[in-house]
C-alpha cells in the first residue's frame, strides 16, 4: 500500500504503540483486498460486545488502553454498537455477575480510548447521520448497509478490530464500498407486493438476500410505489444483510444514489405476495407455547416504541411469556420522559437499553429461562437465532403482542 508521510510515522511507532497496532493491522487488511491506499473517514462505528470479545478480547483491550492518554486517544468520533449487559435489568433476564463484571471491564477499555458509549446499531436514527459521499468505518451490518444505500456514505463492514483501528488512525484502506466502481448495481429485483408491515420489509430483505447471496452483489430494487420511511428501510436492509452479506442496495428515486450499472441491465428478478408469504410460512408455529417475544435487531425507533405501547396499553403479557424491547440509550431516555416506558412495562414487559438481544448471551439466557419457542417481527434475528437454539416465529409486532397476551403463538 501507498503510506504517507504520517503512516509510516505511525508505522515506525511515533505516535504510539495503540496506533502503530491499528495501522499494522490496517495495513494487513489492505493488502488483503488490494487496496492501494487509504482514505480519511470522519467516524467509526465500534462491535465489541463481551460475548464475542470474551476473557482475550477485553483483556487486549486493556492492553492498548493502559498506554498514555495522547496516545491511546482516538482520531475521529467513535461511537458503540450495543453492548451485552443492561446492567439496569441483566438479573432479570437470567444473565450472571460474570457477564456484568465483564461488561463493566470492556467499558472502561473502550472509554479510556475516548470511544462514546452509545451503545447502539441505529447510530444513524439516534446520533449523528453521515451524509452523501461522507467515508466512515462502522462494524454493525444493518448501519452499514442503511449508511451505504439509504444516506449514500461509504463503508464496508468493518470488524471490530478494524473500527477501532480506523477510530485510531482516522482513516481506513480504500477498498470495497469505499470506491466508486464497487457501487455499481449488478442486480435487478422487481417487486410485485408492497410489504405491509415492517416483519414483511424484512421477509423482502431476505428473499432479495438469499437470491444475491455476496457481499459484493448490489441489487437495484424497482416496482415500488411509494417511499417507505426510515423504519422500513432498516428492517428491510438489517435483513438483506444478513441473509445475503449485502452491503449496498438502490431504490430509484428513493435510495441516495443512482442506480448505474456495472454492465449491461441484467433481466430482473420478480418478487410476489406468494414469495413473502412462502418465507413467513418457514417461520409459522400456530398453537405453541410462547415463551419469549423480542423486539430487536435493530433496535427499536422512538415510533416503534410509541408502537409498542399502544399494541400493550391495558393488556397484560402472559405469565409464562416473557416480553424484551430492546432500543438505544438516547431513545430509553425520550421514551422514560414521554412515559411510553411506563406504559409497556405496566403489561410485565422489559424494556431494555443499549442491548441487543443476539448479542446478550442469547443461548445462555435461553438455557438460564428454559426459553426455546421465541416470537419477533425482526427477520434479521429469526434468522441469527437457530445457531442459538432457538425455535423463531416471524410476524407483524401486532400478532407478536397478541401471542405474548395469549401466551401462544397465534
């Protein structure tokens, strides 16, 4: 890779031993993928929750955290993913004091380095929105590809030791998505039923994600008759990226960018009302027993949460059913103040911070609560949770509320 002057400072080490790491790794990263130099980014969005970091991850964190402060301090703005452990209900969903002693140790790696602990993966409803053309290193699959697609700013996935090396160079390879050649579209996807309800954006997501099946496909997706706002948006990329590992999608007319495409228009593909309901029949399960409903991945928006507590208000949630919506610390506060807290979690309901539920020990709280059938209108988690051991239902948050009244999958 080409360096700079200021690289190969970092590189021989006079800027630090936390930045001579980060640019080493990004080094290695970029040659991986070619990349010829690198490019300032004006943020990075960090994943490093406890359960994937473990006993080694945070203990190298500290590692780089215990140099000085000028050096340890990162370049750019840096905000979280969500975390592992809200340590305002942990006990309640069956997490343990281990857990939390872990939580609270990554938390102070992370702080040393100057990182803001916003613990969320809807960065761009809750923070600050990158714009057009505007590079940035997030880590959160479901930012990304919104980031990429609906705001136009550029990014690959980036690990969580990229993130945080990216926050300490402030800049990251050029490769990918940060190029203008990898924004081509190579796909055409026709929708022929418009998705009622935000379980539907997703089961669109993931019929589109499986039909691409690379991180380097980018589908033009036509047919649609009106904008589908933000929340839509989110459910729809959250699943296109994980069922399909795509980053970038256009809408024409919707989406930031143009649709131009890397060679000739392909012949597109035809989505129907027969296909989204082929997908949500994968996930059917009428009569069982309920014991979990999640709201998560992503996160939830304040209007998801006012939607909430208007599907719960004077209902109560079945004793055997547990209920767990999950949002950003910036829209927990808004929601306390606004009293729409209140209001769900007078059904029995726990409403979460700064979590997420795949990424809060999901198998372990499944084992602690003896929890197998689970219920949620995300299509991303239904589709993370079976290597967890659960049996997921995928439906629209109205069914997913009544279930959890009826203690049933209706």
């Amino acid at each position: 890779m080409r360096l700079m002057d200021e690289e190969k400072a970092m590189l021989a080490g006079e800027f630090g031993a936390p930045r001579r790491w980060a640019i080493t790794h990004q080094i290695a990263v970029g040659e991986f993928f070619d990349a010829a130099d690198f490019v300032a980014v004006s943020q990075a969005h960090i994943m490093a929750d406890t359960e994937s970091l473990g006993e080694a991850g945070i203990g190298f964190l500290e590692e780089l955290a215990a140099a000085s402060e000028p050096e340890r301090r990162v370049r750019v703005p840096a905000v979280t993913d969500p975390r592992g452990i809200d340590f305002a209900v942990y006990r309640r969903l069956g997490q343990s004091a281990a857990m939390a002693a872990l939580e609270t140790r990554a938390i102070g790696a992370l702080s040393a380095f100057g990182v803001l602990m916003t613990d969320t993966c809807i960065n761009y409803q809750t923070v600050m929105a990158p714009l057009r053309g505007e590079h940035v290193a997030w880590g959160d699959t479901g930012s990304v590809i919104y980031a990429n697609s609906v705001l136009g700013a550029r990014s690959n996935f980036e690990g969580g030791p990229s993130a945080l090396a990216a926050a300490l160079t402030g800049r990251t390879p050029r490769y990918g998505y940060h190029l203008d050649t990898n924004r081509r579209a190579t796909r055409r996807v026709r929708v022929r039923a418009r998705p009622r309800d935000l379980s539907e954006w997703g089961a669109l997501g993931a019929v589109v994600g499986e039909a691409c099946g690379s991180y380097w496909q980018v589908p033009v997706i036509e047919g649609l008759a009106a904008v589908p706002g933000s929340d839509a948006l989110k459910y729809f990329g959250a699943a296109l990226a994980s069922f399909g590992s795509v980053a970038l999608f256009h809408m024409p007319g919707i989406t930031a960018e143009e649709a131009v495409f890397a060679g000739p228009r392909p012949a597109p593909i035809s989505i129907s009302r027969a296909d989204l309901a082929a997908f949500l029949a994968r996930y059917a399960a009428s009569g069982d027993k309920l014991d979990v409903v999640v709201f998560a991945a992503p996160q939830l928006s304040l209007f998801e949460i006012a939607a909430v507590a208007d599907a719960l208000d004077g209902r109560r949630v079945h004793r055997d059913t547990t209920v767990i919506v999950a949002t950003s610390p910036e829209i927990k506060h808004a929601a306390d103040r606004m009293g729409l807290t209140g209001r769900i979690e007078a059904s029995g309901a726990v409403v979460a911070q700064g979590i997420c539920f795949y990424q809060s020990y999901a198998r372990e709280i499944a084992e602690a609560n003896g929890w197998t059938r689970l219920m949620t209108n995300s299509a991303k988690l239904v589709n993370i949770l079976g290597g967890y051991g659960y049996r997921s239902s995928l439906a629209s948050l109205d069914k997913c509320i009544d279930s959890a009244v009826a203690g049933r999958v209706l």
